[in-house]
C-alpha cells in the first residue's frame, strides 16, 4: 500500500530556473544511479550523494591481495529488461552475458545411492513445452512428484501476483494445496525461490513467488536464461555506472553522508550533509528502508513507522581458493547439502592458477553470524563430497562475507508496507528494491524503483517523459 495522497506542506520555488532544475539523489546503489541517470537524461541537473567511498550498494567489489572479490555471487535472468537496460546504459552488457539457453545442473549427494547429477533446462519450444522435456526428466523427483509440479505450474500460471490475497498467503502453503510435496518443494520450487526472493517457500509471500515463477518461467521460452558478471561487479556498478553519470552530466559524490532532508523556508528542499546544504525541488530517497525512514520529513508518509516493519533477510557467501581446478563448470546447484549454489569465479577475480569458488548462501539466518573456523569445518568437506577433485586439493584461502541486511524479507503480508515511490511531500520520492515495484529484492528491481521514481519526479515537473522500457511504466 503506498502514501499517495496530497498534502500540500510547502509550495515548489518561485524561481524554477534557479532551483526547480536540481534534483538530488541520495543512494549510489542501483536504484539511485538509475534516478540519477534518467533525470539528467531528461535535462535536470543532478547531484548523486552516497555515503560509501564507492557506488553499487550491496552489489560491489573489494581488494584482498591480488584479487578482485565480488562481496556475494549476483545473478540475473533474460526477464529482467530493466537490469539489462542498465547494463547498456554503462555499455557493460557485454561483460555480463545470458546462456544461450537456461541449463542448470543439479547435484543431489543426499541419495543412499550415491550422488547424482539432473539438470533443469529448456528447448526453444513455447511455453510451457519449454521445460516439459527437462522436467519428464528430471531424476531429483518421483514420476508423480514430476507430474504434480507440471499441474501446480499451470495453477500457477493462472494467479494474478498483485491480488492482495496472495500476498498474505505463504507459498509453502499454496504450494501444499496443489499437492506438492516436501521433496518437490526442496528439490525445485525452493531450489529456484532460495535464490532469487532469499527466502524458503515457507517464509515467502505467495504473491512474490507467483510473480517470479511466472515472469521467469511461464512467459517466455527464454526467460529464465541466466546471466552473470564475467569482471568484478565494481566494474560494472561503480567504475562504468561512474562514467555514464558524469558523462550524463551528474555530479558524484561518494562519503558523502546526508545528515537530515529538511523543507526549505522559500519552497523546495535543503540536504545537509557534513560541510555542504544543498537546495533542491526534486529529491529521491534511494537507501535502505530504515536509512530513509530517519531521512524522511515529517508527514512525508502517513504511516512512516511501516517502513521498520518491512524486515530484512541476510546472505552468507563463503569464499574458497584452491590450489588446482576442482570444478569443471562455471556453475552448479546442491541437493541433499548444506551448499546452495557454487559459481566459478577464478577469471573474473583475476587469478592465475588454482581455482576460485564462491558459495552463494540465501535465506542464512541460522549462520549469518556463524565463526568462520565453524563454516570451515562445515563446508569444506560438504565441497569435497560434491567434488571429488577437491580432496586432493590444498586450500590456499578460505573467507566468508556477510551481508546482515541483503534483502528485504519476502514474508507474507510485505506486500501492504512497501510503499510507491511519490510522496505526501511534493518533490519527494522513494526508490530501493523494497518499494512497491511487484519483484523481490533482486537488481531488477532497484533499477525498476530508480525508474518509477525518476518517473513520478519528472512527471510532476511537468517534463514529457518516456518509459525506457517497451512495456507499460
């Protein structure tokens, strides 16, 4: 539910060519770099704050040693125009290419009959016969099990995702009543829902879940194609995100901390931050919920305390280098373990020889905080009983990175707290993966919110303004 009614708490500048083009966008994270992007595409001048010494949010790179580390392993899928937008927007597209076709293989330890490998994949045939051949297939489910999920896909395919009800619903729930059972849902649906709402079925709005499962698997045969970053995400969200600003005009300005957003006593806005005030019409939030919930004004939003209860999911991602190739795949999927996804990632971190992997941990509550001698004595033998190669292996270094607070929660009911990008304040707007954009907390959507946001500002300034996407804004 948004905050979208009037309340006229000041007038906008009576000199708009002094003021009314300056627009100031708080967050150098995706969402903010998009806002900041598409209103100086659309001739604002625009000043981009962001506390951190680099852009990208929780999307980023760092040093350790010799190596470029991505903080966690990200993904996105062919559906996702908006991310896609943006990559061509920095000219990075090509540094994160799509599979020719979605192949993922999964590997199931958990079987008293030894490991087996299955892989989930589509043909070019349409929806839903795209998958009918993998999923006949399939050897992580019965023949039962396997024709079960092709009628609960079809169910599916039929909810509407925005339907309030669904989004007070639990997946595992739904997912019950159409006669899943716990196998199916560990072996598919939540090896696919872990990973991109960061939460089990159980603990995942049915509302959110319709909306990834049908957007990314029973819209287009290609939809569900997977695509990753072949450099360090920190070229991409930083380093060229930086470049398309300032060559869009935008001034950057990274440790930066925006102190307070106060209404300005001739109109507009003023944003202090440590030795600077700067005067705005337009200025976007495009932080963290609870970061913009003690920026917001007051009587910015009729219910601002919503914010704090849209609670927030961590991912762990433990990190291993090892002295030879173990890995024969630039990705793979566990079953029967405690390891979610493991990617290759020895090339893009700049490493000579041996191999480096990043284990990829969604929905980590329960180790988030775990020691790193704990998660070493747990998942380097988990990583040699899925690879065997591993075992002859010396492990040259092993680290973990936690992000406490990656995503919003996609609890049941979170659908109602998020609220819309305009306002009850004119020239105030929200923007941030856990707005109320229909996705879960993915690059998708940050850079959608970024969109909307920009949109309603440059709306309310009168300016024409197209959609960057094909589809209805």
């Amino acid at each position: 539910m948004s905050d979208n009614t009037t309340d006229v708490r000041h007038e906008p500048p009576a000199d708009d060519a002094a003021s009314g083009r300056h627009a100031v966008v708080i967050g150098g994270g995706l969402a903010g770099i998009t806002s900041a992007l598409q209103l100086a595409d659309a001739g604002l001048r625009v000043t981009l704050l962001e506390s951190r010494p680099r852009l990208g949010g929780l999307a980023f790179s760092f040093q350790r040693g010799d190596l470029t580390i991505d903080n966690g392993q990200h993904v996105y899928l062919r559906c996702c125009t908006a991310y896609r937008w943006f990559l061509d927007r920095v000219e990075g597209a090509h540094l994160a290419p799509l599979q020719d076709r979605l192949d993922v293989p999964v590997l199931d330890v958990g079987r008293a009959s030894g490991p087996r490998l299955g892989r989930l994949r589509r043909t070019a045939l349409p929806v839903p016969l795209h998958l009918a051949a993998s999923l006949a297939t399939y050897p992580h489910l019965s023949l039962a099990e396997r024709a079960s999920v092709g009628r609960a896909a079809l169910a599916l395919g039929r909810l509407d995702p925005a339907d309030p009800e669904l989004d007070g619903i639990d997946f595992a729930t739904w997912l019950g009543r159409h006669g899943q059972t716990p196998r199916a849902i560990e072996a598919l649906w939540d090896l696919v829902g872990v990973a991109t709402l960061n939460a089990t079925a159980a603990n995942a709005s049915t509302g959110l879940a319709a909306m990834v499962f049908k957007t990314g698997l029973l819209s287009d045969p290609g939809a569900a194609d997977i695509g990753w970053a072949q450099v360090p995400l920190g070229d991409l969200h930083d380093t060229l995100a930086r470049k398309a600003l300032e060559s869009a005009g935008v001034r950057v300005e990274t440790g930066a901390r925006v102190r307070e957003v106060k209404a300005a006593r001739d109109g507009g806005w003023r944003v202090e931050i440590d030795g600077e005030g700067l005067d705005a019409h337009t200025v976007v939030l495009a932080v963290a919920q609870r970061e913009a919930h003690a920026l917001l004004p007051e009587g910015a939003l009729a219910n601002p305390d919503r914010l704090l209860d849209i609670a927030t999911a961590p991912i762990l991602n433990i990190h291993v280098r090892y002295d030879r190739k173990v890995l024969r795949r630039p990705f793979f999927t566990a079953l029967g373990s405690p390891v979610q996804w493991v990617f290759d990632r020895t090339e893009a971190a700049g490493l000579k020889e041996g191999q480096y992997l990043a284990i990829s941990q969604s929905a980590a509550q329960e180790e988030i905080d775990a020691p790193v001698a704990e998660l070493r004595a747990r998942y380097l033998p988990e990583m040699e009983r899925l690879l065997p190669p591993a075992r002859q292996a010396r492990v040259d270094d092993f680290f973990v990175t936690r992000e406490r607070t990656a995503t919003f929660a996609p609890t049941p009911g979170v659908g109602r707290l998020r609220p819309g990008a305009p306002t009850r304040a004119p020239g105030l707007y929200l923007a941030g993966a856990w707005t109320a954009t229909g996705w879960p907390a993915t690059m998708e959507g940050a850079v959608r919110s970024g969109f909307t946001a920009a949109g309603a500002a440059l709306h309310d300034l009168g300016r024409p303004h197209e959609h960057p996407l094909k589809e209805a804004a």
